[in-house]
C-alpha cells in the first residue's frame, strides 16, 4: 500500500525553506538602529532572545517604520513649501524642502506616535 502525501506538508516544507532563505539574508543586513540596542529594549519588555537574527528582524522593522514616518514628513513638507511658493507673503528666499519639527509631530500623530516637547531650563 502506497502512502498518501499529507495535504499541507508541501505548503508547510515551502514555509520552512522560504523563512530559511529569509533569516539567511537577515544574517548578512545591518540595521540602522543598532541591534544592541534593540536587545536592550527588547529585555526590557521582557522578551528574551538569544538569537541576534530575532533582534534584526525586530530592527529591520523599526527601520521599516522609521523610513515611512520620514516619507511622510517629506511628503508634508513638500505640500508645506509648495503652499507657501503661492503665497508671497510667507516665500522666503530659500526654496529647499526643510523638514521642520511640526512635519515629524503631524507624520508620527497619523501613526499614533505622540511627541511632547518639554523646555529646556537652563542650570546655573
């Protein structure tokens, strides 16, 4: 009697190999945040990982999100600058796109993300 494949094991096996081909080509990433630093918040959330890819994989995350909130702000400022070219009461000389601390804050609220500016006092 021949035995009869099992129907998800094929699905399953490609899974494997392509989360393989996956954590190979993680190995060889270097974040831009650093994957100290990553380790360092992850324990401090409480999970353990003692393999240096789970903390790449966690890196290239934040740098996943970190380049969409840049994105954004460019975005904003781009429509910032361009209202301002219309009017010539607010053009100032200098056209380059500036990206400016209320671009970062509107990019981060869409994302949940709340900045709190605290003032800084001077010690004498």
């Amino acid at each position: 009697m021949q035995k009869q494949p099992v129907p998800g094991v094929k699905r399953f096996e490609a899974k494997v190999e392509e989360l393989s081909d996956f954590l190979s080509a993680v190995d060889g990433y270097s974040p831009t945040v650093p994957v100290e630093a990553v380790q360092y918040y992850l324990s401090k959330a409480g999970v353990s990982a003692e393999d240096e890819r789970v903390a790449k994989v966690v890196a290239l995350a934040a740098d996943r999100f970190l380049a969409k909130i840049v994105e954004e702000a460019k975005q904003s400022a781009k429509l910032r600058n361009a209202k301002n070219l219309k009017n010539p009461r607010k053009r100032k000389t200098d056209t380059t796109d500036l990206l400016e601390n209320a671009d970062l804050s509107r990019s981060l609220a869409n994302h949940r993300v709340h900045l709190r500016r605290k003032m800084a006092v001077p010690t004498d």
